[in-house]
C-alpha cells in the first residue's frame, strides 16, 4: 500500500473513541423501543370512569374531548390520565382514564388525587392575593419585612419580584434538588439549604424560573396570616371553593388512599418507553411551590372562582396574572404565579393563562384558563413528562366548537 493510501493510526482511534458510545446509544435506544410494552395498545380499550351526570348539551364535547384524552394516554404511553373542564360556573365534565396503580390495577377516577408539582403556584398565589387585598402583604416590600430569617443580598428583594421570578434567586435543581430527601414543618425550616447563595442577576433584569423563591412567597404568606401555611390555605382557599380533595402530600404509598402513584420514564425523559415507580420524594420543605395535591374538578372549581370574583377581585386577579415586565420593557410570560401566553384558538387570538405542574423536572399537570370564552381545563397525569398542555389546549377547543 502507498504511503498516502494509509490511514494514520491517531484517525483510526478517533473514529474508535467516537463511534463506539455512538453505536453503545444506538443499541440501547433500539433495545428500548423494541422491549417498551404499550400500557394501554388501544384508545377503545383504555378503561375510563365518568362523573354523572354529564348535560346533554355539552355530550358532543365530551365525546371529542374523550377521544383526545384516550389518544393521549395511548400515544404518550401514560398509566393514568384525569381530566375535568369547566365552563361559566360548573364543571360540565370529569373523567379518569387508565390505571392509577399498575402493580394494583386500580382504575384512576375523577375523584382519584394527583401531585401537582409546581402547579401548586397558582394556588400560593390566590392565597397571598388574598393578603394583598386585606393589606397585610404589598407586593414592593422587602422580603425581609415578612421573612427576617432571609439574609440581606445584594440587591433589594421584593415579594413581587419573587412572585414574578425575577428575584435572581437560584432554582433547585430539578429532580436532584437537595429538598426531596428533607421534612420541613414550616416553610422557613427549607431556607437553610439555600438562603447563603448569591443572587443570580439582580432583581427585575432577567427571568428565571426558582421554586426556591415560592417557598419564601410561602413563608411571607405564613408570617402575614399569622398562621401555618398550610392552615391558611385549607380554611381560606381550598374549603370555601368545596376543594375538599385538595391537600398537603403526605409522601405516603398507600394504594387505597385515594392517591394516584407516581412514576418516571424509565429512558430518555419519555413516557412512551415505559415508566418506573418515582423514587420516595417529599414535598413538604417545597411547600406552595409544589406541595399539594388534589383532583382535575377541584382544580377546575378553583379557575372558575378566580374567573367569577368569587375568591378574589377581578382587579387583584389582573394584577396576578398580568405579564410580567423585566426592567427593560420585555414581556416574561409569565404574572405573579401564573403562565400567561396569547394563543390562535377558534374565534381568534385568545388570552390562555394557568400553570403546568412539574414534578422531578418533568410536566404532569396543566391548568388552563380562557377567560375571555370561560372555559378552564384540568389535565393531570402520573408520570412526569407528560405533555398535558397539549392535551388540554386540545379539549379546550371541543368545548369550544361544542359551545358555539
């Protein structure tokens, strides 16, 4: 062989060091789809449980919109799914699909709890709107006035800023945040763990995502009801909207109580290769960041109310859920414990603002409001990295068609 025909001996080894973890990865992902087992193989079968009674004039609706919770759950690959719409004042349909158990076999119900991860927000924040409207919170006061346990930084920190996360204060982690495996009892007992770090940025320059800044909105919230967080948000949200299924997690694995199980994707943050149980986690030191859980159809009458006025004034929900506006004139998407976004839907562009619920870093729950066509949407899921938004933009839409 001529000099120039060989192939230099560094090249050959690159091409070694290189294609090997390729053709490893290669093997496993093909591994994996081919040994993924479909939990449900076809939409017509996937067990389901109604509420009733369902009115007539939404049945078509609920017909469409159970199709795309039955395509969901099978594409996706999904133990369990739960969805509830609301519309005006009432909840016009709920419905579970699949399994809330698999190594049970139990059906998941409308009355079946879910964790709502970071969808938890949204409820912290009608509870510390209701202390805005009293005056026992304002939004541009220092965090320290409410929670004296929070260093001095850099930088003021304002409870709006923290609402609106643009404090700068780091986030957890995702699902190997250092709170999982820790009790709190109040939620001042979690800031230990992160209350030294250094702002990211300073306040209202930028946006970024932190739960570490809701658990301080809930200590603000405990310090200025002036009792526990969690009592608070029982006896002045959850108990006057009927929210009877809408609770702390206990972080117990208990079939029978009332409590779906929650699973993990077992490859590449995709529920279609199969989900494992979710590791022991607890939420507690979290606390309004991601703390609770509850049904489809509480969190459903809990979007109704914020539409109506009933819990809070339509002016204090304006300012919540009003899209946020960093220091140099740009729009966050984001209000004061609330998604916002405006979105193509039928009859034009539409104001869509609610909260996903991430759990160890993956969506499993979506709360979607219209206000303009009053039309609220729960969708939950077992199993993180569920793409529930899209299931519930879809359902909202048959409801949508239904009601013109």
């Amino acid at each position: 062989m001529k000099r120039e025909e060989r192939i230099p001996f560094w090249l050959t080894a690159a091409c070694v060091v290189v294609g090997v973890p390729i053709t490893l990865a290669v093997g496993v992902w093909e591994y994996v789809s081919a040994t993924a087992t479909p939990i449900h193989p076809n939409p017509a079968n996937v067990r389901a449980a109604a509420a009733a009674p369902l009115s007539a004039k939404w049945a078509e609706a609920a017909a469409k919109a159970e199709q795309v919770a039955r395509a969901g759950i099978v594409q996706q690959n999904l133990p369990g799914l739960s969805v509830a719409v609301g519309i005006g004042s009432d909840v016009v349909w709920a419905e579970g699909f699949g399994y809330s158990n698999l190594e049970y076999g139990m059906d998941v119900k409308p009355t079946t709890r879910f964790r709502l991860g970071t969808a938890s927000i949204a409820l912290t924040s009608a509870g510390a709107g209701l202390l805005i409207e009293q005056g026992r919170l304002r939004l541009d006061e220092k965090i320290q006035t409410y929670v004296p346990e929070f260093p001095e930084k850099k930088w003021p920190v304002t409870l709006r800023a923290l609402m609106a996360h643009t404090a700068g204060i780091r986030n957890d982690g995702g699902d190997e945040g250092p709170l999982f495996s820790v009790r709190c009892e109040r939620p001042v007992d979690a800031l230990p763990h992160f209350q030294d770090f250094d702002l990211r940025f300073e306040p209202e320059t930028r946006y970024r995502y932190s739960s570490y800044g809701w658990i301080l909105v809930s200590a603000a919230v405990e310090a200025a009801a002036k009792e526990p967080f969690l009592s608070f948000m029982k006896n002045k949200v959850f108990e006057p909207l009927g929210m009877n299924d809408t609770l702390a997690d206990s972080g117990a694995e208990v079939p029978e109580n009332g409590q779906a199980n929650s699973y993990f994707p077992r490859y590449g943050a995709d529920p279609k290769y199969g989900p494992d149980p979710m590791r022991q986690i607890d939420l507690s030191c979290y606390s309004g960041a991601s703390i609770f859980v509850s049904t489809p159809t509480d969190l459903v009458r809990f979007g109704l109310a914020i539409n109506a006025g009933r819990l809070l004034k339509p002016s204090t929900v304006d300012i919540l859920q009003a899209n946020h506006r960093v220091a140099s004139g740009r729009e966050t998407g984001y209000g004061l414990g609330w998604e916002v976004e405006t979105v193509d839907f039928p009859g034009g562009r539409t104001k869509m603002v609610g909260h996903g619920g991430e759990l160890l870093g993956g969506m499993a729950v979506s709360l979607t409001m219209l206000r303009e066509t009053g039309i609220v949407v729960a969708v939950m899921s077992n199993t993180s990295y569920a793409d529930t938004a899209a299931l519930a933009v879809k359902i909202a839409e048959a409801f949508a068609a239904g009601g013109r």
